[in-house]
C-alpha cells in the first residue's frame, strides 16, 4: 500500500525511478480499486452524469479513470526510466488504445 500512497503523492514526477515492486503494487490496487467502483456503481445504481454514449459505468468509475490517469502515467515513466528504456513508447501505447478505442466504438455505434 504504500507504494500506491506513494505515487499517488508524486504523480507530477516524471523524471525519478519506479522499481517493479512499485509499478506491480500500483496495478495491483488501482485495478482493485476499479473493480470496487464498478461494483458500487452497479448495485446502487449510479448513473453517468457525464452523458457519454454507449459507457455503462457510472459516475463513480469514470471519476476514478480520470482521476488516476496521471498517475498511472507518471508511474509507468519512471519505471522506463529504471529500465532505461525511452518514455516515448508509453505514447505510443496510449495512441494504440485511443486508436482501438475509437474502432470499437466506431463499431458499437454502427449496431
């Protein structure tokens, strides 16, 4: 836990070095956290105030994606930095998932 409290208090670093403990814990309880959110939001029946077509989250989930998006971030640039590999390839990763994100909902919108 105290590695997700930790980046959580330095997700505005990007230059510093995150080990794998710290990256695995970071997963670990943010996809935790996610799961618990998605949960809540079903069973007490939260809707999206954000009007966003064909997203079944609710409210609570989308809050928490966004709110972690930073982070996360941040915390898989350090860990490139600590295995010295360029920080430019988590770019490239976060275009392919707005790429397949747009083609599947290209295709969810289409039925």
């Amino acid at each position: 836990m105290k590695y997700f409290l930790k980046c959580w208090k330095h997700f505005y670093d990007f230059k510093g070095i995150a080990d794998k403990k710290e990256i695995d814990s970071f997963n670990f309880y943010n996809t935790t956290i996610i799961i618990v959110c998605i949960v809540v939001d079903i069973f007490c029946h939260i809707p999206n105030i954000y009007n966003l077509p064909n997203i079944y989250f609710g409210t609570l989930t989308i809050s928490y994606f966004i709110l972690s998006f930073l982070p996360s971030i941040a915390v898989e640039t350090r860990h490139y930095n600590y295995s010295k590999k360029s920080f430019r390839l988590i770019w490239i990763a976060i275009l392919e998932l707005i790429f397949i994100g747009m083609i599947v909902y290209g295709i969810i919108c289409r039925i």
